[in-house]
C-alpha cells in the first residue's frame, strides 16, 4: 500500500474491505488515538481496550466516513478521535456506575453490619468548600483561559485540537493553558486549598 495515500484515501479503501488499507490506518493514528483514550480513561489497559473497540467500529464503520457533512469539512482525524472518544466515555460511565454499585453494596454490607459509612459532615463541608473554590478560581480567569483549559482537561482535546476548535494558533492555546494553570493554582493557593 502506498503511503502516498491520504488518510482519508485509507479510509476509503478500509470501507470497501481492503484489509492493507485498514492496518495502514492504524498505524498512521494508533498512537495519537491511544493517548485521546488514555487521557480521558487515565488507566493504560482501560484504554487499550477502548482502543481495540474504537479500531473494530472503525473497520465496521469506515465506508460511512464522509469528509463533508451538513456543508462543513469533517478531517479523517476528527472522525477517528469522534469515535475513540465516544467509546471512552461510554467505558467511563460503565465503570462510574460499576463503582456506584459496589459502593451501593459495600455501604449495605457496612450498615447491615453496623457500621456507619457516610462521609462525616466535616468531609461534606470540605468537599463542598474545594469544589466552590475551583469553580470560582474558573470563573475568575479570562475567557480564553477559562476556555482553553475546559477543552483541555474537562473534554481530553490535545493542544492542537483545542487550537482548532477555537481557531487560534497552537503557539497561543498552549500559552493560555500555561498561564490560566499558573492563575488557577495561584488563586487555590490563596484561598488555602491544596493545587
């Protein structure tokens, strides 16, 4: 397979069943697509199994990629991280509610055996005052930093990503996220919460 094709020519290919065009698909974003998993998941085998599913709905998917959708240009990329994505979060909200459930369990378990396993209101009260704080040092920032930052660690997008989605150089969306971390941590620090 050349690799003078262009992604979405792969892609193309993959789409009508040509097996050479998949596997070069893979490894051109395997790894760009390994850390989008990997940053929203945060565990290494939690997002290699996204990973392989994403892969197995891409090849099922592939000839579905069209490059214009409702008049606006869709980049083979952006598709790709679309589903990895995707993915990423569903395995998120499974094991959130995974965990809910243990927990649920475990708190039977404690209760039935006599043992009080609510948080104190100490441990409510500081929960509370953290979260209230982060979320005012947020709203202090500028909008391009409130902006940045929110793409960034609240939706898993890669500087270049962000620098894209909010049509900015990638040179001044890195800026801002340093700087609105640095705002972030110095506005923590003086209301006495541990950045």
């Amino acid at each position: 397979m050349s690799s003078t094709l262009t992604l979405q020519d792969l892609l193309a290919a993959a789409g009508r069943g040509d097996h050479a065009a998949f596997a070069q698909v893979y490894e051109r974003t395997h790894a760009h697509l390994f850390g989008v998993a990997l940053r929203i998941l945060g565990r290494h085998q939690s997002a290699e199994d996204v990973l392989q599913e994403a892969f197995i709905n891409i090849w099922k998917n592939a000839a579905s990629y069209r490059s214009h959708f409702g008049g606006q240009e869709i980049q083979p990329m952006t598709w790709l991280i679309a589903i990895v994505r995707n993915k990423a979060l569903d395995a998120l909200r499974s094991r959130s509610r995974r965990n809910e459930t243990e927990l649920d369990e475990e708190q039977g378990d404690e209760t039935a055996a006599g043992h009080a396993s609510a948080p104190s209101a100490l441990d409510l009260f500081t929960a509370a005052t953290q979260a209230l704080s982060i979320d005012g040092c947020m709203n202090a920032l500028d909008g391009t930093h409130r902006q940045s930052l929110a793409l960034a660690y609240y939706q898993g997008l890669s500087h270049s990503e962000v620098a894209a989605q909010m049509g900015a150089p990638l040179g001044s969306v890195k800026a801002w996220i340093r700087r609105g971390l640095d705002k972030l941590k110095d506005c923590l620090k003086a209301q006495g919460v541990a950045a």
